[in-house]
C-alpha cells in the first residue's frame, strides 16, 4: 500500500535550528530506503513564498500568491513511500529526518477508480 508522508517545518528550522538535518542526511535517508523498496518517490520543496494557490468556484479560477492556509508550520516536502500498513509507514516516518524539528504526516493513497 502506498502512503505519502508530508514534511511540515518551520521553514527558518530547516536551516537555522541546530537538529536540523542538512540536505545530505536527507539524501542518504531517501537512497537507502529506496534500495529496501520503501521510498517510491519524493522532493523538497521550495519555500513557501514561491507558492501560488488555485481555486475554481463557479467555474472561475482565482489565482493567489502564497499558500493555501497560513499556518506555523510549512508543507517542506513529501516522500511517496511503500508499506505493508499503517505501522510499517509511521516506522518509516519516524526516521524521516526533518521529523527533528517539524513534523511528518502519513496518509495512505487513494487509488482513483476509472
């Protein structure tokens, strides 16, 4: 089964809190988990002031910088993984790097049907 996990941080920890991981630990971490068969995909993002936010109501688009809700915490990253269940994916999480100084929430993937 597929789950995402969703780094959130605060973008100024990422780089500025003394746990935080640099990008190197967070590349070593994605490559041995791919080479188990655990890490299907996954990116960085850019910080949160690239962001621009769609929304269609009424057939209309609205285009907004910024992101979709102000928070404390930033969407950072993801990494699409493979799990035999919910235990084995937070396991996995748990070992996400950034999970130092921010947060990782885990969501199975809904397969869309035809």
């Amino acid at each position: 089964m597929k789950y995402v996990c969703l780094v959130y941080a605060r973008e100024n920890d990422l780089r500025e809190h003394p746990d935080s991981p640099p990008d190197a630990e967070c590349m070593a971490f994605s490559d041995a988990e791919k080479a188990r068969g655990r890490v299907v995909g996954g990116q960085a993002l850019q910080p949160v002031s690239t962001a621009t936010t769609v929304r269609v109501r009424n057939g209309e688009a609205t285009i907004t910088d910024g992101p979709f809700a102000e928070t404390r915490e930033q969407l950072a990253g993801f990494y699409l993984i493979e799990a035999r269940d919910l235990n084995e994916a937070l396991e996995v999480a748990r070992r996400i790097p950034p999970a130092r100084v921010g947060s990782i929430e885990v969501r199975p993937v809904r397969e869309l049907e035809p």
